[in-house]
C-alpha cells in the first residue's frame, strides 16, 4: 500500500472540470487497489482565498499534509501546483515518509501544454473565411493568465521526478513546450464515481427539446478553441438533407451571444438550443438520449465528455486534434473530422443521422473500449506502473 498525496486547484462538486473530476476518478481507483489517498485542494485543510490564488495559498497547506501524512508520492495536477511542487523538490531531506529512505516521490500529472493553449486563441478560418474570433477574455488570456500559467507549468514539470500526461500527444507537447523528456501516459477515465443527482427540478428534466431525444449535442464552454462556430457553418448543409435536425448547446462563456447572433444569420433558430450552463446529472442524460455527440474543437487534451459519452453508448463526431483520435477509433467508435472543416463536419453529421443501425453499433463499440481501457481500475494499474514499478513488479 502507497501514501498518495494528490494536490489539485479545480475538484467537484465545486467545479465543473474535467482536469479536477480526473483527480477523483484516479483517487477512486488508487483506493480500489488498496492506496490511501488524500486529496488536498480549496477549502476545509486546503488552500482558502480565491482560487486564482490557489498557487500560493497551497503551499502552507501542502507542508501541513505532508508533516502529517508522511506521504510516499506526491502528485501536482496542472501548472497550479507548481510552488508545492518546489516546496516538495527544496525539503525533500527532511520530508522521508516512514518507510523509505528518500523523500517522497514527486509526480506532475499534466492535461494541456499552455504554449498550444496559448496558439489555440486565435480566429477560425475555412478557407479565406472567418468563422468566429476570440473574444476580450480570451484576448486578454493571451496576455495575462496564459503566460502565468506557462511558466508554472515548466516549473512544475522540471521539480517533478516524473510528469504524466493524458495522452501520448500531450505528451510529445509537454516534451516539446516545457524541455522535459520521458513524459508518461496516463489517460483520462470514467466511470468510478456515481453522477451527482439533479439539482434542476422536475419540469427542467422533461424539457421536450430533451426528452425527445435523437438530437445532435455540445457539451463545452463556448469559448473560440471549442469551435462551435464551425459547427454551426455545417449546419444548413446538414440541415438540408435532415429537415428534422436538432442541435442542443450545453454550456456558458463568452462566446454565446456571438454565435446566437451566428444562429440568427443562418437561419438557425428553430434547430439550435443553448442550455447553458447544466449539472453532471443533466449532462449525462442528455448524453444517454443524443444521437451523437459533436466536438468539434481544434484544441484539447483528452475530453472528459467524450469518454462521458462512449460510457452512455453514444458515438462521437470529433476534430481529429490532440488526444481524442487515441480515444475515438474513426470507422469504430466514431466520426473523425479535420478540424475547422464544415463541409466534413456536415458529412459526418449526416451519415450518422442517416443511418441509426451504424450510429448504434459504433456507439455500442464505444461503450466497450471504454470498459477496457478507460476505467479508474486500468488508471490505477498504469500509474503504478510508471511511478512505482518497483512496487507493481512485485506479487
């Protein structure tokens, strides 16, 4: 059995992230094969103040946990964690857990590089057309939070003894951005924890826009590296050889009332609802009734939704960027698409739409990979793999 100290800034039920519900599913599964875990992260002996502050006010916190679990790992998700990464690095003589003769070992568990975020805030283009421009908040991310959490992220990749990232692509990004080497893979997982219930009430549930199902779904922020302004150029085309398409928008952010106004001017609106922001349970369930899931982003890590959605048996249509082609098998589990393409995006949506049997079966194949090979139990056997092999080799 192995102390595991896990120091994260974003956790449910508090934040709806899938960096922080990562955190959980991975602790789930550590403790399934017989870990203690502790998670340590804003609040009650965690960090106080605002969360923007997280980086700072963690550390005090972090020298506590440690003094008082003396653990044998300690894991810092995304560039937040990076001063306790350095705490940890700096005191490690006097921080020897109780059975070991080193100090704990220090792991990065990393979901995006912030160089390729950083890139990511930029128009969208087909062609010589713009399909949607950053908004004032993700300009000013350009300029501000973005390099911040650059250098935290080289910071806390090169305090670590080993970083982790959710993808083999992350990975090569990681090696590439922050000027580390021997980045391991340790994939996003669902599954380990029950969905929160509801907390809209009962008339919310039985909206007719869900309950009738067979609808297109976004699940995101509507922010401009999501792409949905792509997304909504496919639409007509698509529209045109399905009548009776809908789309549902789950989310918020800075980009809704530009691409309400987009809506407007593709004559969109008696296909198109935004939902705005909506609970775990929501999005499961309008997850179980889609026809399939749509991300058409053209830049991510690995989509917590995505792995969300083939858990429901729900196939996806997706960008083929980042991580998500080592997770949506084209032909398989799924559509893949280049990213800002409407013309493919539209051929996606209509071969799924015009054939329910294929869209099933690829959507049964996709809730069986991910009972293989994305579950909190596999993620707990590839973590002590590549951070305590010594351990795992042993019967």
């Amino acid at each position: 059995m192995a102390r595991i100290l896990l120091i994260a800034n974003t956790l449910p039920p508090v934040d709806l992230s899938g960096a922080g519900e990562q955190v959980v599913q991975l602790a789930a599964g550590l403790e399934a094969a017989g870990d203690s875990v502790t998670v340590l992260g804003r609040g009650p002996g965690g960090a106080r103040g605002p969360k923007v502050l997280f980086p700072l006010t963690i550390v005090l916190p972090t020298w506590r946990a440690i003094r008082r679990l003396r653990p044998d790992v300690v894991q810092v998700h995304e560039s937040d964690g990076a001063l306790a990464a350095i705490l940890v690095r700096v005191l490690r003589p006097w921080l020897r857990p109780r059975a070991t003769k080193h100090g704990p070992k220090l792991v990065a568990l990393l979901q995006v590089s912030y160089r390729e975020e950083i890139r990511a805030v930029r128009p969208l283009r087909h062609g010589d057309k713009v399909l949607g421009r950053p908004g004032a908040i993700e300009r000013r991310f350009l300029w501000t939070k973005g390099p911040v959490q650059l250098v935290l992220g080289i910071l806390s990749a090169r305090m670590a003894d080993l970083v982790l990232a959710c993808s083999r692509k992350t990975a090569t990004e990681i090696e590439r951005d922050y000027g580390v080497r021997g980045v391991g893979v340790l994939p996003n997982v669902t599954g380990g924890l029950p969905v929160p219930s509801s907390a809209t009430s009962p008339s919310e549930t039985d909206r007719p826009e869900e309950k009738a199902g067979g609808y297109l779904l976004y699940v995101g922020r509507l922010r401009v590296r999501k792409g949905v302004e792509v997304l909504l150029e496919a639409l007509p085309a698509a529209r045109q050889a399905h009548p009776g398409l809908r789309l549902l928008l789950a989310g918020e952010g800075e980009q809704r009332q530009a691409l309400e106004q987009r809506c407007a001017d593709l004559d969109l609106g008696a296909c198109v609802t935004f939902l705005g922001r909506c609970d775990a349970a929501r999005v499961r369930r309008l997850l179980s009734r889609a026809c399939c899931l749509v991300v058409p982003s053209i830049y991510e890590g690995m989509p917590l939704v995505i792995l969300e959605a083939m858990a429901e048996g729900t196939p996806v249509i997706a960008s083929a960027v980042s991580g998500i082609p080592e997770v949506v098998l084209d032909g398989e589990t799924g559509w893949l698409v280049p990213q800002e393409d409407p013309p493919a995006l539209t051929d996606a949506m209509v071969a799924a739409l015009a054939d329910p049997a294929e869209a099933a079966r690829r959507g049964a194949a996709s809730r069986a990979r991910v009972e293989t090979c994305f579950t909190p139990a596999e993620a707990a056997r590839l973590w002590h793999d590549a951070v305590l092999p010594e351990r795992a080799a042993t019967p």
